[in-house]
C-alpha cells in the first residue's frame, strides 16, 4: 500500500485508516473494515453515526442560511436549542450561551463566574479550586485547572497556579472508612483549600461529576456530591460542573449532577451536545448569576462561531433524537448490562483491577496486584497495546494513563447511546479475544 503523504498534524504521526462512513454504532474504514465505536470516537457521538433525523435537519437548515452573525441576527435554531436545553437541564438553570466546544465552555464558565463576581462586589474573588487528576480543556485557561501533569508540564510556568485538591480515587483508598465517610473526606479536602487560600479570594470549584479522560469514569461515594455543595454555599463559592462528557445523557441522566439531585451554579457541556454532527457547546446557568451581568453592560465573552444556525440546527436535532428514542433512558439500562459484562472480565483477566463507570461511561483499569492495586509495568505500554490489538479486531476504546500520568492504565468504553444489548454482546466478543491477545502477549 503507497503512503498518501499528509501535510496535516495533530499530537502525533497519524499512522491510521482513511474513514470512509458511519452508521449507528459502527464505522467504516476506505477498505471496508468495519469497527465498532467503543468511545464514541472521544465520548462524543452519543447519538451514533448518519442519523437520518440529525443529517435532514442540518441539510434544511443548509439550504435556507448558514451563518448568520449572533449580534445581527437572532436565529430560530439557537433560540430553540436554548428553550431544549433548558427544557432538559434541572430547575435553576434557565439560561444558556453557546460555544464551539469542551475547552471553550470551560473557559466561559469561568469568566461568567468572574464577571458575576465583580457584579456582587467580590473582584477579590478569582482563584478556581479544581481537582488532581482531572481534565478540563486544552486552552491555556482550561489547561490550568486541569489536573494532569504530563499536559501541563511542557507549558510551565503558566497562569497563576489554580489550586488544586485530590479527586476522590476511592478505589485506591485501604483505610477501614465506610463509604459515606470517605466521600466524606474528600469533600472536607476542599473545605480545608478554602479556608487555607482564603474563602474572599475562591472565586469557584470546579469538578467532572463522573471523571472522564483523566480518571477513568471515576465515581464518588454519593456522601460526595451533597457535601461539595453545601461547603460551596457555606463560603459563597460558585459550584462548577464541567459536563463536557457527562452531559447530554452520556450517565442515563441528562446531566450526571441529577444523580444526586445537585443544582451547580454554572454547567459546561459540548461532546454528546453536538455528539459529532456540529462543533457544538453550551454553558448553562442560573438567570440568578446571568440577570446581574447582563444588568452590568453585558457578558464580555464570545466567540464568532458560537451559536451559528447550522450547529444549532444539528444540536437541536441530537436533543430531539434523544427524547424521541428514550436514548438517555437506554444509556441507563445498557449501562448495566455493560458494567456485569465488565465486572465478569475481572474473573479470567487477573490484571483488571477495577472495573467502574455511571450510565455507558465505563471504564476498566489494569493492576499487576489486586490487593495493593500497584499498576502494570509501565514498559508494557498496555494502554497503548490494548487499543491497538482492539483496533486491529475491529473496536476502537479510548485509553489513558491514569493517577496524574504516572502509570495505572486504564480503558474507557463509552458506546453511543443507541447501543442494543446484541451489539453488547458482539462488542464484548472483540474486547475478550483481544485481552486474551495482550494476557498471552505479556505471559499470564
Ligand atoms: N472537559 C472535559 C471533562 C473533557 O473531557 C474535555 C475533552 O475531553 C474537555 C473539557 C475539553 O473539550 P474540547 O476537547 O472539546 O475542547
């Protein structure tokens, strides 16, 4: 085969296939492989592939405008994924400004936290608390609460340094603690940040509800999420929940904060928002911290891309889709399904620690010994060696190294929420005969 020479990078070398298309679950190479969407590309196309609803909509909305300039016009499409969105978000958050993106809704989160800060006569109040590890974007603002080394690094000295405080990784924890009283503990981990930054200085706390890249589908104990929240009101700090991945029906609800019945202050969504037919993003809020900045002159935030009709358009029809087919309701039962699929992997592969995840964002984690949790040698390069065996059989998986990029590898299988108990069922034969693969690769 003669190599098409590209001009084009990204992190790396792209070394893989031309796609060709798409259908449901699945994807198709130019040779005619057939794959099947075990992340949903990055957690992103949770509606799945060329769904006919969300192509004749982009398709008419072509056909009648594609761009027109949010301060010259106002659109149907963007004021009618707004009324959906809110529609579909918890009571409280009732107003929404749309963005390109995961990285950029970050970004927006923060500055409308600062400028309703100002509003309130509190400009003292500028340090975001956010949690190691954790994954909030790649702009410089959104790469600064992030919580991941290996990203950071190559860019120090950044911003001022966010302060940080450790993601509940329970599943590390060997203390005799219950449950409650270890989300407990991580909880008052951000009481002490506070006072030890001081209350009049945090402006924010932000954190993923169920952890994505970074962590691998990490949950708190649910004594957690109550907590955080009545810590953040104690000392008037704005509870930010970055729903990048979680959003948009990805956990069986539609923002994974419904699980505990959790009202943040500011939501960031993208990924499942558009889920890969439009860069499409979204912050929600309440009008409580919106009315006063728009009282004040305005939101001084946008970017011109953001809103336009045609990703509003393709947006509008992915919310649609997902209450017509009950699709958020199917996440939660082939959820289920999916984690007593995974957790029975932990009887033939020694080497999965932990098996984790809410709704059909799951993940499997690799260990070299279940009782301390020590993770595979870091030479076996598994996260990487997993995908590619997956790969070559025909699923794709989303892997990382875990625990702030020191080693601990572990697996993200997060389908489309369209996904059918069968396609389970054939998505796990693949996964088996490639773990089979990598166990006989590194002789166990
Ligand atoms: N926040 C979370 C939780 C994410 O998972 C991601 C992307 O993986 C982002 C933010 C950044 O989104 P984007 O890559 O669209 O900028």
């Amino acid at each position: 085969m003669t190599e098409t020479p590209s001009y084009l990078f990204y992190q790396s070398r792209n070394p893989r296939p031309f796609l060709d298309r798409g259908e449901g679950i699945y994807l198709f190479d130019e040779s005619g492989k057939r794959y099947i969407d075990g992340s949903s590309g990055a957690m992103v196309s949770n509606i799945g592939h060329s769904n006919p609803r969300v192509l004749a909509k982009i398709k008419a909305q072509m056909d009648k405008a594609t761009f027109g300039y949010r301060l010259h016009f106002r659109t149907h499409p963007s004021e009618d994924l707004a009324t959906k969105t809110v529609e579909m978000t918890p009571d409280g958050l009732d107003r929404v400004f749309f963005v390109s993106g995961g990285s950029e809704a970050v970004e927006s989160a923060i500055k409308l936290a600062r400028q309703y800060a100002v509003t309130q006569g509190q400009g003292s109040r500028y340090k975001v608390i956010s949690r190691f590890p954790s994954y909030h974007g790649c702009t410089f603002g959104a790469l600064d609460l992030t919580g991941y080394a290996p990203l950071r690094e190559p860019f120090a000295p950044m911003m001022p340094g966010m302060p940080k405080v450790a993601s509940p990784a329970t599943y590390l924890d060997r203390d005799n603690l219950t449950e409650e009283a270890r989300g407990l503990k991580y909880a008052e981990l951000l009481r002490d940040k506070i006072l030890e930054e001081g209350p009049d200085t945090v402006l924010a706390f932000i954190m993923e509800p169920v952890g994505g890249a970074s962590t691998g589908a990490l949950v708190a104990p649910d004594s957690y999420y109550g907590r955080v929240r009545e810590i953040c009101d104690e000392f008037g700090v704005l509870l930010i929940y970055d729903e990048v991945m979680t959003g948009a029906g990805r956990t069986g609800k539609f923002l994974a904060a419904e699980h505990w019945g959790i009202t943040p202050d500011i939501v960031a969504l993208s990924k499942g928002f558009g889920a890969g037919y439009a860069p499409l993003g979204a912050i929600v809020a309440g009008a409580r911290l919106v009315e006063p900045v728009l009282d004040a002159g305005g939101f001084l935030h946008g970017f011109t891309y953001a809103g336009n009709p045609l990703a509003c358009s393709a947006g509008l029809a992915v919310l649609e889709e997902l209450q017509d087919q009950n699709l958020i309701e199917n996440a939660a039962r082939m959820g289920d399904v999916l984690m007593d699929e995974l957790r029975a992997l932990m009887d033939r592969y020694p080497f999965i620690g932990d098996v984790r995840g809410k709704g059909l964002l799951t993940a499997f984690e690799f260990v070299s010994d279940r009782s301390t949790m020590e993770p595979l040698d870091p030479a076996l390069q598994a996260h990487s060696r997993l995908v590619e065996l997956a790969y070559e059989r025909g699923l794709i998986l989303y892997s990382r190294r875990t625990r702030g990029g020191t080693s601990g590898d572990h697996f993200l299988v997060a389908p489309p929420l369209i996904i059918t108990k069968d396609q389970i069922t054939e998505m796990m034969v693949i996964l088996r005969d490639a773990l089979d693969a990598f166990a006989l690769e590194i002789g166990v």
